[in-house]
C-alpha cells in the first residue's frame, strides 16, 4: 500500500509514540506533526503578543469622540472593507503561485510591516487604530493559510486524529504569548513577534521539504492553486456557504461578548486609576499619566485574561478534543461550542459584574479555541484546493470581520437606541446562538453527504457539489 503524503516510515519512530498519548498517530505521521505543531506555536505566540500590545493601544486612547472599546467594536467594519480589496489579490497570487512560495511571500510582508508600525511608534507617532486594523486582518490571514496548508498535507481521516494534536501547539503558543507579553513594554512587544514569525516561516519550508520525500507530493506541492476565487466558490457551493454562516453568527456572538468584556476592562483601569490620580501633575502632563497608567492596567488585565484562557484552552485541546471528535464525531462535535456559548451569555446577562463576564468569557474563548477551532477546521478536509486555500481565505477573513461589522451594528444599536448597559447587550447573543445551532444542523446534514460518498467535492473549476447516491427521503 502507498504511503499518504504525510507518512514517510513504515515503523513507528520516537516522535509517533511521543504524540500518541494525545491522538493516534500512524507511524511515519509524527514529524510532520510535530513540526506543524511547532509551527503553529510560534504563529499563536507572536499573535498573542501583538494582541496584547494592540489592547492597551486602543483602549487606552479615544478618536473622533468615541471611547477606545466603541471605537474597537467599529474597526471590524473598516476591516471588512478592506477585505473585499485584498482577498482578490491573495487569490490571483494563489492562482499563480506554489503554496510555498504564496506563504513566503505572506510571511515577509508581514515582518516588514512590523518593522514600519515599530519605527513609527518609537518617533511618536499614533499608531493605535492603523495597528488594531492591520493586525485584525494580518493575523486572520497567517492563521486561515496555516490551516489551508495542513489540510492540504493530509487526508480526511489522518486530519480528525492529527488536527487535535497538531493545534495543542497553538494552545501553548497562546499561554506562552500573554505571559511573555509582561515582559516587556507595548511597543517592544512588535519586533520580538517579528522573530518568532521569521523562525515560523523557516518550519514552514521545512515541512515542505519533509514532505516532498512522500510519493507524489512534490507533484502537489508545485502546483499553482487553481479554481474560481474564494468569493465566487462561497456564492455556488452551499457547504461551503453554510460554514460562511457558522463563521459569521459565531463570529457576531463573540465580538458583541468582546465589547460587554471590553466595558468590563475599561470600567476596571478606571477604578484602579480613577481620574484623581497623579495630583503632583497638571493639565495635559496629568491626563498623559492617567491614559499611560489606565493603558498599562488594561494591558495587564487582558494578559490575565489571555493566559487563564489559554489555560483552559490547552486543557480542553490536550485532553479531551480527540476524545470528544472520536467520540462523537465531527457532525456532532459542532453542536459543543453554541450550548456553552448560550449558557455563557445567560448567566452574564441575569448576573452580570466583572468576575462573572471574565469567568464566563474565559469559558467561550477557551472552548472556541480548542474543540471549535478544531472541529472548524476539519470541516475542510473534504474539499478541493481552490475551497482549501482560496473560500478558506475569505471565511477566516471577510466573513469574520463582516461578523465584527454585524456586531458593531448591535453594539450602537444597544448603545444609542436600545441604551442598554453592557447587560442588555450580551442578552441579545442568547438569541444569535438559536440560529447558530440551526445553521450547525444544515452543515451537519451536508458534511455526512460528503464524507459518506453521496455527494462528491472533487469539481476544480466550478466546484460545485455533483451527486453520486439519490438516497431516498427521511
């Protein structure tokens, strides 16, 4: 029997049995793992980083009249815009270029724009709402194009035992990032995630090297990425359309769960650093030292934030996603995030208070993280390149940021019509997860057409679905 692409021994080696108590892994399937498990956390660490840099900048500051988490909310929309330019471009690249040279070419943009963002801040220059925009579509990409290329290594079956194992690696990456996060100052925090992105493009070229020594692989590798663009492949294939909706309402719940957080924060640094402070100074010296103070407090409590998330995140990631997907099934693993997500948004909104919306947040993130994130990304193992590479760019970007747009929408509707406190806005996700689980139903229905050979996704141009089985009607 031929080797897969990603297993290149026929005997279990060191690295199979060291990975095996996470997963089942075949032999000659650990390197490969390991490496993209690697790989996968220095991205999650240099994120973090800028995640954390990217707070305090934003919330610290205000524009236009609108306070820093107000003005958070609504940058998703101006990334949404963004978006409809830059994802053409990304897939005519992809169109022409192998899947190393495409993420080359991502990585190095990427690390310069560190550079300039860094130089800018360091002349005192506002980079604040430039650097939450850029770094809100920058680190979707690096993520969704991780995930485009280890679906693209392997198969539909070695993907729902390997994925749990490989993305433990982005769960520790999100610990280590935060707490590194203290050690230095916000603007310093730029070029050391630069680093770590340069040594993860070198880990991605070599699994590429690694895997070119399997039959055929080399062949795959080198081809260009064809098919139609993510955006017309979102618009003819109803799989792939429903995932887009999952995306966007699951998307809306968290970013509308951001902003309650967010409130949480702000209303935190400003009773630690209440507008009091620093009487020895006066007039703009004084606001100055306020803001600096208020930016390093929100800084430190959403480095705290991150961390217990990642905590539970890699918990659930290391222990217990392969044992739940093997359990129960990618179909039904997808129902597991809105319950928790619900039940969340329940207790915030009959409760509220600081300690509950950070608990119940630490909650949602750390399960979205691992299982959701996982489960997500499996739902792609059976479909073509174009969908792999191309409608994947476009979920994991536009339709995400579209998400943060719809929530910008319920936040200044909560806020300026509705005027509800922070209360009153997340009960409005309650309802949004009801139609999340109606949508998880519909992708549910289509990924078990799929997988069982009723439907087939093989189309490189149109991609469209071609029936195989007429079943007969449930």
């Amino acid at each position: 029997m031929p080797l897969s692409p990603t297993r290149i021994a026929e005997r279990p080696t060191f690295l199979d049995w060291a990975l095996r108590p996470f997963s089942k892994v075949a032999p000659g399937e650990g390197l490969v793992a390991a490496l993209l498990l690697t790989c996968v956390f220095l991205i999650l660490t240099g994120y973090y980083l800028l995640k954390t840099a990217r707070e305090g900048m934003i919330l610290s500051g205000s524009l236009f009249g609108l306070r820093g988490e107000e003005l958070k909310s609504y940058a998703g929309g101006a990334m949404a815009v963004l978006l409809l330019a830059i994802i053409p471009a990304y897939d005519a690249i992809a169109t022409r270029a192998r899947r190393i040279r495409l993420i080359n070419i991502s990585y190095v943009l990427v690390v310069a724009c560190l550079g300039v963002f860094f130089i800018l801040a360091e002349r005192g220059v506002s980079i604040g709402l430039a650097f939450f925009i850029w770094i809100g579509i920058v680190n979707l990409f690096l993520v969704a194009q991780f995930w485009s290329f280890a679906n693209d290594l392997y198969t539909e079956e070695q993907g729902k035992r390997l994925f749990a194992i490989i993305a433990i690696g982005g769960s520790v990456g999100a610990i280590v990032g935060p707490e590194l996060a203290r050690l230095a100052s916000t603007y310093m925090l730029l070029p050391g995630a630069a680093v770590l992105f340069v040594l993860a493009l070198v880990l991605f070229n070599l699994v590429e090297k690694v895997h070119r020594r399997a039959p055929d692989a080399a062949r795959v590798a080198d081809e260009p990425i064809d098919g139609e663009g993510g955006f017309s492949l979102l618009k003819h294939d109803r799989y792939i359309l429903l995932i887009a909706a999952l995306v966007l309402v699951a998307e809306l719940v968290k970013t509308t769960g951001e902003f309650v957080l967010s409130s949480a924060a702000t209303h935190h640094a400003a009773q630690l650093i209440p507008a009091t402070a620093h009487a020895d100074l006066a007039g703009a010296a004084r606001a100055a030292a306020i803001r600096d103070d208020r930016r390093e407090v929100i800084k430190q409590f959403y480095s705290s934030f991150f961390f217990w998330v990642n905590v539970v995140g890699f918990a659930i990631q290391a222990f217990a996603v392969s044992r739940i997907i093997e359990k129960l099934g990618v179909r039904r693993s997808l129902f597991v995030m809105p319950i928790v997500v619900g039940g969340a948004y329940v207790a915030i909104a009959a409760i509220g208070g600081v300690a509950l919306i950070r608990a119940a947040k630490v909650a949602e993130n750390g399960t979205e993280y691992s299982l959701q994130n996982t489960v997500r990304q499996a739902l792609f193992l059976p479909t073509t390149r174009a969908v792999k590479y191309k409608a994947k760019a476009a979920i994991d970007t536009f339709v995400v940021r579209a998400g943060d747009t719809l929530s910008a929408g319920v936040v200044w509707f909560g806020i300026h019509v509705a005027r509800a406190d922070a209360r009153g806005i997340a009960a409005s996700n309650v309802a949004f997860v009801v139609i999340w689980l109606v949508i998880a139903a519909g992708i549910a229905r289509w990924h078990r057409r799929l997988s069982t050979g009723e439907v087939s996704h093989t189309s490189p141009l149109s991609n469209r679905h071609i029936p195989v089985v007429q079943s007969a009607p449930r």
